[in-house]
C-alpha cells in the first residue's frame, strides 16, 4: 500500500462524540503545534522551503503560512460562536491565500511566531470553557452546523497533518 502524500495521518474524522479527556488532549495538542512546527521546518535551506511536500502541492513556505491562516480563521469563528446564537460564518479560499506573496515567500519565523502568539490565546480561552461552551455551534455554508468541540478536534487534527506534510517530505528526501 502506498503513502497517502496529502494525508499522511489520515483523513479527519470526528463522530461528534468528545470525552474531557480527549478534549484536553486536543487543547494541549493545539499548545505544541508551534514547537512541532518550529522544529519540522529547523534547518531547512531555502531551496528545500521552495519544495513541494508532494508533486502538485503547496511548498514546504506555503504550508507554514497556511497554518496560522486557517487557525486565525477558526479562533475568530470559535469567538463568534461563544458571542453569538449559531453565528454564520464565512469560508476563505486557503488555496489563493497560499499564492498571495505573504504565503509564498515571509520569512517562515513570521508565520511561526504568529503561530506561537495566536495558539497562547486560544488554549487559554479553550482551557477556560465550561463542556456546555464546547456544545455551541456556528453555521457553516457548506457543512451546516457546526459544534465547537468538532473545530478544536480538526485544529488539532490540522496542525499535526501539515507538520506530518513537512517531515514525511523531509524523510523521503533525506533531509533529517
């Protein structure tokens, strides 16, 4: 069987049920994601950073940018949905984002310190919720409601996909 490039851990899923337990897991995984991808990225030379982490996807640049991009995304719908009766959100194009120069050529340590900065306020509003807060839901247009326990999963889902996108690349070219 061959490696899945674009999902090297897996596809996302979630069943809709969320223990405390796996909620803290999911919290503290989203508080060691900019470590992780601060050490997945650690001596890259810039022709390296130019590569795809497969053939047709986004450099190893354009996905370190993607990250604080989705997640700033996802903190400011999880606010919307503390603040708000089912709030609708709206969804962006992470694909043309990735073109903009921003993701395709800032110095890495600019996404990764946005990163940092972003993830100590979301683990430390996530860690102050009560289970009922994680029961509230925002409205996507292609995916209907959505409960905030499911987007704290994905974001911890998320984060280690596009760090497992950079080290099997880094792997299969023999950069470790």
């Amino acid at each position: 069987m061959t490696e899945d490039l674009r999902f090297p851990i897996g596809k996302f899923s979630f069943d809709g049920n969320v223990t405390e337990a796996q909620r803290a897991s999911f919290i503290e995984e989203m508080a060691e994601t900019p470590a992780w991808l601060r050490e997945s990225v650690e001596g890259l030379s810039p022709e390296q950073i130019a590569t795809p982490y497969r053939p047709g996807g986004w450099t190893v640049s354009q996905v370190v940018h993607h990250l604080p991009d989705s997640h700033l995304n996802g903190y400011t719908r999880f606010r919307l949905a503390l603040t708000e009766d089912e709030p609708a959100i709206k969804p962006y194009h992470e694909d043309l984002w990735a073109e903009l120069e921003d993701g395709r050529n800032a110095p890495l340590d600019v996404s990764i310190q946005m990163l940092e900065g972003l993830h100590s306020r979301f683990v430390l509003l996530l860690k102050s919720l009560s289970p009922q807060d994680f029961a509230r839901q925002y409205r996507h247009p292609d995916q209907g409601l959505v409960p905030l326990d499911r987007l704290v999963a994905a974001h911890a889902w998320h984060g280690k996909h596009h760090i497992a996108q950079i080290t099997s690349l880094r792997k299969r070219m023999g950069w470790v």
